[in-house]
C-alpha cells in the first residue's frame, strides 16, 4: 500500500554573514535541531540553506539568527 503522506516541503534560505565552512556548519547545526527537520545542506560559497522539513520558515529564521546569521529577505510585486 502506497504512503498517502504529503511530500516534505523544502525550503531555500538565503543566510547573510557567513564567511566560512565554520559558519556554515554552525547554521547547519541549529537548523537540524528544529523539530521536524529532515535534512540541511549549507553552502557558504551560495550562501544559502537547503531545508527538507516540516519546521516552518518562522523557525528556520529564528534559528538562524539565535545562531548568529541573518536570513534574506525578498520581495516581489506582481502586476496581474
């Protein structure tokens, strides 16, 4: 019998102020922490955060800050 469950949403943050694989690994820490997380990949060349998880973007973004880091923020503005 197939898994009725909804896939896993994934997340791409943009982390502001890591300059190194130290600081990656310090965001990728706190975020695996959140509950409902299921995997983080950090790449401090992109400066982005990868999440697979159920944790929710408010979250996420607290964590990274409590870390240390900032999270990016974008706007968009749709003429329909």
């Amino acid at each position: 019998m197939p898994d009725a469950s909804p896939p896993l949403p994934r997340l791409s943050l943009p982390i502001e102020g890591m300059t190194c694989a130290a600081c990656a690994g310090r965001v990728e820490r706190a975020l695996r922490k959140l509950p409902g997380v299921v995997e983080v990949q950090v790449n401090p060349a992109t400066d982005r955060a990868e999440v697979l998880g159920s944790a929710g973007a408010a979250a996420m973004k607290q964590a990274v800050e409590a870390a240390g880091y900032g999270v990016g923020v974008a706007r968009f503005d749709l003429a329909i």
